[in-house]
C-alpha cells in the first residue's frame, strides 16, 4: 500500500510519526512523509499527486480537534473519498468518537504497538479487496477496534 | 493494493477517459495512470502516446547522498514556476531488499511540491529493480511531459561513481557534486562523470568548492568535450538562476550514444528478465542453493553460448 504519514499544524514533535513510517515501512510499505508543520490544503494535495491508498495524522499539540475533519472534509472535496484517514499522537479518548464520525478509521495512542499498526493496514487492505467500505468518504461504520 | 484504474471490460475506455482528464490538467486523473504505469499495469501502447522523442526536456539528476539533489531541485522548481513553466518531478528513493517496503522522503526538502500549482512532484520508490531505477520511470516521465509539463526531473536514489542508468530514461544528465567529497583522483575515475552533461557542484556557500570545481574541470578537459561545471548554492540561492538557464539549453553530449544504448538494451533486458511468470520460483532455488545464478543463465538462454 502507499500511505502518506503527515504532521499537520504548528506541532513540531514527529519523532512518533517517523517511527510509524519506519515501522510501516518495514511491514513492506511504500511510506511517503510530508515533514513538518504542513496545512490541511498541502496535505491533501500530496495525497492527491502521490495516490495514497492511506493517510495517517500525527497530532501532538491539541489541534487534532480542527485539524482532522478539516482534512477529511478536504479529502472528500477534491475526490478522495476512497483513502482511508487514521491518526495518532495525544488524542483523548472521550474526544475519538468525533474523529470517528467524520470517517476516520482508527486512532492510536502512546504505547501501541508497531505490529498492530501494521495490522491496522493489512485489515484495511482485506477490506478493500472485498469491497468494504474503509474510506474517509465511503460511510459505514467499521473502525479499528485492536486485532 | 487498490486496482488503479479498473480490470477487465471498460479498462482501456477508463485509461483513455483517465489520460483525457489528465491532459486537461485533472491531478487526480494523472495520479492514477502514474500508479498503473509504476504497477505495470499499463504500457506506452495501451496507453496510446508517442515515443518521447529526445528534446532536453527529460532531464536526469544524480549524485552522492547528501549532495544536495532535492534541495536544488526545489531551487529549479521555484525559478521555473516563477518563469511561468510547468514542471513535475519523479522523485526516487530505495525499497528495502528485505521487506519491500520503502521510506519516501524526497518531499521534505521541496516546499513547491505541495503548494505550487505548476509542480507535480510524485515518489516513486525502487521496488528493488536492478540499476537503481525502476523501468516504469521512462514511461511515467513520458506521460507527465504529455500532460503539460514542461520539463520533467528524475531525481535519482543517491548514487556512487557507476550508476549510469539514469542516461537510458532522461535526455540529458546532471551530476551533483558537493566540496571536499575527495581529492582530484575521484574526478579522473571512469563513471558517471564522464556521461554527464551538465556538473553543478552545489554548496558554494562551503569552502573549497571552487577548488573541487576547478579540479572535476581539469580531470575532464583532458577527454575533450568536457561538461560545463557550475557552482551554485541551493542554501544562499548563488547561481542557481544561470544554473537553470544552462539546464534549458544544455547540447547532447557527442560521444556517449553508445552507452546510452547500452544502458537502455540493458535496463529493457532486465525489465524483461524480472517480469517472469516464474521469477519467485527461480530467486528461491538460487537462494536456498540448489542452483548457481551462472548456471541458470547458461541453461536457459539459449543464445549464451552461440
């Protein structure tokens, strides 16, 4: 699969999104990073020309609140609707279910472990080939739940 | 992975209604048929455009890790698109040998490739094909010239002294180069230096690069017919304008035919030989041992000994 891991907004922290790209890569992936401080309109455009088949947010300052159903909306806009939107970072619990209503599929905290991520990806993939919807834009109500 | 641009009934309308939008401008539409061609699941023929014919609108940029390539590249990127051009990118980094998976970092360093409109940058990442170069580049640089872009960048994975590759897909061949990577010996060795047609030693803005250019200028003046060498800084933006100016008119390099058909007979021939129906079967008996590669090719090329 190609998945592009972005850090969106003013947070300058990725060691955690260099690590899941490192990890993603080793699962055999083709991990495409954005680099820091990017606005949802870059994002998108770089999932865009790059084909993603998966985007994963990292957000460690807070901004997740605004930040991901912006780019989700933005997705779906510009014909995206197909690729699947996870993230990580600090996002706490109580605030995921929104996150989840706007068609994220899974959001992972500290301490997840890197097989499980890679997990996440092979289910993603599974789904696909079956015709399950797992986009950002496709509806349904599946997300992650662990393996 | 996902099927890019369909199967089976209706695939060639879908390429063809996919290539019209892509030639109108549609990012999208060109994204996918740049994942079909990398995929192999298109050719130039089911694709339905001409050969590119060699114009110096393909250009190829190599070098050591760490010279600089992406950074200038964002340069040119900038200087062109300010000039009113269109120019995309091929941007390539490894696939790991183990897992296949790969790290594609190259657009960290280019701040155009997600915010200016006259730039395409895509990454594209080796998928362990032999000379550092997937086969589906030449393609891929072909369609994005076919779809507006002016000029087309190859950025290649950083290379050593032989990786010549690059001359079978791009029409002309920037080295890299950056100060104190040696002394005057490495600029006399054979390789791609001497297929070059252009040499931007970059970091000017560092001491000793006049020296390190003076020295690559000697090595090759005695050849005749050497390369313009340039200095340029992609950090201070010193020569990177006559740099770019250079890029546009640079003359085909007399004398280096040969080789590059040597490189395209070969990066064909080993398209050819991994495309294989049989090619996993064949890498496990060589790994586990029962065969030796040597032997392989003497009993089932049948030309080899004739």
């Amino acid at each position: 699969m190609r998945i592009v891991i972005a850090k969106p907004g003013l947070d300058g922290h990725d060691r955690g999104a260099k690590v899941v790209a490192r990890a993603l890569r080793d699962g055999g992936h083709e991990v495409i990073y954005t680099g820091l401080r990017r606005t949802p309109e870059q994002i998108v455009r770089t999932v865009l020309d790059e084909d993603a088949d998966l985007l994963g947010l990292s957000s460690l300052s807070g901004a997740h609140a605004f930040l991901f159903p912006r780019i989700c909306e933005l997705l779906i806009e510009a014909g995206c609707g197909d690729v699947t939107v996870f993230g990580g970072g600090i996002i706490p619990v109580d605030e995921r279910s929104a996150l989840f209503d706007v068609g994220m599929r899974a959001i992972f905290g500290p301490g997840t472990k890197m097989q499980e991520m890679n997990d996440f990806v092979s289910e993603v993939s599974n789904r696909v080939e079956s015709g399950e919807p797992v986009g950002v834009g496709e509806g349904g109500d599946w997300v992650w739940s662990g393996a | 992975m996902k099927a890019a641009i369909g199967s089976g009934l209706g695939r060639e309308h879908l390429t063809e209604t996919l290539l019209g939008k892509a030639i109108a401008g549609e990012r999208r539409a060109l994204a996918k048929l740049l994942t079909a061609v990398e995929n192999g699941e298109i050719n130039r023929e089911s694709l339905g455009i001409e050969n590119h014919l060699d114009d110096g609108t393909i250009i190829g940029l190599t070098g050591a890790p760490g010279v600089g390539k992406s950074c200038l590249i964002e340069k040119l990127l900038s200087q062109w698109s300010s000039d009113g051009l269109k120019v995309a990118v091929i941007a390539v980094d490894p696939s790991s040998p183990l897992s296949g998976g790969a790290l594609l970092g190259d657009r960290v360093r280019m701040d155009s490739a997600d915010s200016d409109l006259n730039v395409f940058v895509r990454s594209f990442a080796t998928r362990n094909q032999p000379g550092g170069l997937p086969v589906t580049v030449g393609l891929a640089a072909n369609l994005m010239r076919n779809c507006g872009y002016d000029y087309v960048l190859i950025e290649t994975v950083g290379a050593g002294q032989a990786e010549i590759r690059i001359v079978s897909f791009a029409d002309r061949v920037v080295l890299v180069e950056s100060p104190s990577r040696g002394d005057q010996i490495q600029a006399e060795k054979a390789g791609v230096m001497e297929l070059a047609d252009l040499i931007v030693v970059n970091k000017s803005d560092l001491e000793g690069s006049e020296r390190a250019a003076s020295e690559i200028s000697m090595a090759l003046e005695i050849s005749g017919n050497p390369p313009p060498v340039l200095l340029a800084s992609a950090k201070t933006g010193a020569g990177i304008s006559d740099f770019a100016l250079q890029l546009q008119n640079i003359p085909v390099k007399r004398g280096a035919e040969v080789a590059r058909a040597r490189e395209r007979l070969l990066s064909a021939w080993d398209s050819a030989l991994l495309s294989r129906g049989d090619i996993s079967e064949v890498l496990n008996n060589l790994a586990c041992g029962d065969e030796s590669a040597q032997e392989w090719v003497e009993q089932n090329l049948r030309w080899f000994d004739e």
